[in-house]
C-alpha cells in the first residue's frame, strides 16, 4: 500500500509539472510573439538565448568543469541543436504570421510526425491503429492550414515546418541516449540557437533593445529553461501516458492569450482541426504506452 501511495504521490507531482510546465512554455511562447511586432525573428532568437545560455554553463561548470560541458556525442548535439534551432526560428515566424492557438495546435502535430518517422528512422513497429491515428493527424493539420487551391497560408506552413523540425529534433534526442545530460544538450541547443538569430541580422535589424525589452525576453528565455526542466521532470515521476497528453493545454493556453493580449479568436476550421490533432496524438501516446 505504501508503494502505491508513493506511486500516486509521485502521478499527481508529475502532472502538475506538466501542468505548469506546459504553461510557463506557452507564455514564453506568448511573449514571442509579442516582441515580433518591435524586433525580427532573428533578434527575439538572440536575447531570449542570451541569459539561459550563460546559466546552463555555470550550472555545467558548478556540476563537473570542462568535463561536463564537453558533449559525449558531438555530432549526435550539433544535429540535434541544429534542427532545434531551425524548429525555434519557424516556430517564432509562425507566431508573428498567424494566430498563437492555431500555431500551436499545428506545431503540436509534432508527435504524429515522430510516429511517422520511428519507423524508417527507428526501426520501431507501428500497428495499424497507430498508423490510423497518424493519418487523422495529418487530416487534422490539414484542416488548419486551410489550403484553397494554390492559397496556402504562409504562417500555417511555417508551423507544420517547425512540427517537421522538432519530430526529427526528438528522433535524434532518442538516438543521443543517456550518454549527456539534458543540461548539457538544452546549452548547446540554446547556443545554437542564438546563433542562428545572428546568422539572420544581415537581412534585417530593428535596433538595439530598451534595457525593459531585453529584459523581457531575457525572461522569456528562462521560462522555456525552466518549462522545458519541469517536463523532463514530469516524465521522471509519472508514465508518459499520463503526462504527456497535458502537453495540449498548451493551446487552451495559447486560445487565452490569443484572446486577452492580440484579440484573436479561432476560427471554426482552426478549432476543429486541433480537436483532431489533439485526439490522434493522445491515441499514438496511450497505443505507445500499451
């Protein structure tokens, strides 16, 4: 009896790490979008990494010195760096193109696509009712991106690129192992990304920051550090077929602010294609974990 209790301790810390996590991440996500309308994508890139790159290296350095910042698997971190980067770079462009619910709910197809790809990548086995659920998703996003002829929208593409990016992001983290430590991969998946938004200035700059912007996105870079920390956390404590499925409060998240801060309201097409999204990537989560 003990045991259990411990176990079901252990389910609800689990939950509400996910639970905040997934809104700490979301508001980062909200103040992203936010400072696109004064700065380029490239510029939010740069000073949101700034501050959480200089933690994850004390943090580095207090746990091991050099040892500890140097990556087991090099090639495997700069893969998996580089397609974080490019996923964070889409992700914001989506922001500042289209509502922040409907990015989200695009970008949160990211699991369907990882489904898809585990089994030439992986070498994992999908039965059919995965593969079922794969295909609602892809209908679902399908939806939202709303295509009418040779009409597509431009931020929806963005956003069903960056799903793309990260599913292979995380088919790579998959194939990393244990070998580094998640404080080791998210400082150079954050330098990475800072550097990214530098490769991008020559093609346009908005200007040096207020002490008050930088700040804020200073601050948005520490609550993804912190969001992406309590998730990890999650899946430590409790199964991933619990925990994972909150994930998708992240576009409720995403509606509300959408709402309160740019006054948006999704459209029914939109709503409707995130219910199937959201449907089809708790059944790949539940089939996975049985």
């Amino acid at each position: 009896r003990r045991s259990r209790d411990l176990a079901m301790n252990d389910g609800l810390k689990g939950v509400l790490c996910m639970v905040f996590g997934t809104f700490l991440l979301t508001t980062h996500d909200a103040i992203s979008k936010w400072m696109t309308a004064s700065f380029t994508v490239g510029e939010v890139m740069i000073y949101r990494s700034l501050v959480p790159a200089l933690l994850l290296l004390a943090l580095l350095w207090r746990s091991g010195g050099v040892q500890a910042i140097i990556p087991r698997s090099p090639k495997g971190n700069l893969t998996r760096a580089v397609l974080a980067a490019a996923t964070s770079y889409l992700i914001v462009a989506a922001y500042a193109a289209i509502p922040l619910a409907d990015a989200l709910a695009i970008v949160f197809a990211s699991p369907i696509f990882v489904a898809a790809l585990a089994v030439p990548l992986l070498g994992e086995r999908v039965g059919w009712r995965r593969w079922l659920a794969i295909l609602a998703g892809f209908v679902g996003v399908l939806i939202m991106v709303e295509p009418t002829g040779d009409l597509v929208r431009i931020g929806a593409l963005f956003a069903v690129a960056a799903a793309l990016m990260s599913a292979l992001r995380d088919v790579v983290t998959r194939r990393l192992g244990s070998g580094d430590t998640p404080t080791n991969i998210m400082f150079y998946t954050t330098l990475m990304t800072g550097a990214a938004g530098l490769a991008s200035l020559p093609f346009g700059t908005s200007g040096v920051p207020t002490l008050q912007q930088f700040l804020i996105m200073s601050t948005a870079g520490l609550l993804a550090t912190s969001a992406h920390w309590l998730m990890v956390k999650a899946l430590q404590l409790a199964e991933a077929s619990l925990v994972v499925p909150l994930r998708y409060l992240a576009i409720v998240y995403g509606a509300v602010y959408g709402f309160l801060v740019f006054s948006e309201v999704p459209g029914g097409a939109q709503a409707l294609g995130a219910l199937v999204v959201v449907a089809s990537g708790v059944m790949i989560v539940r089939r996975r974990a049985g």
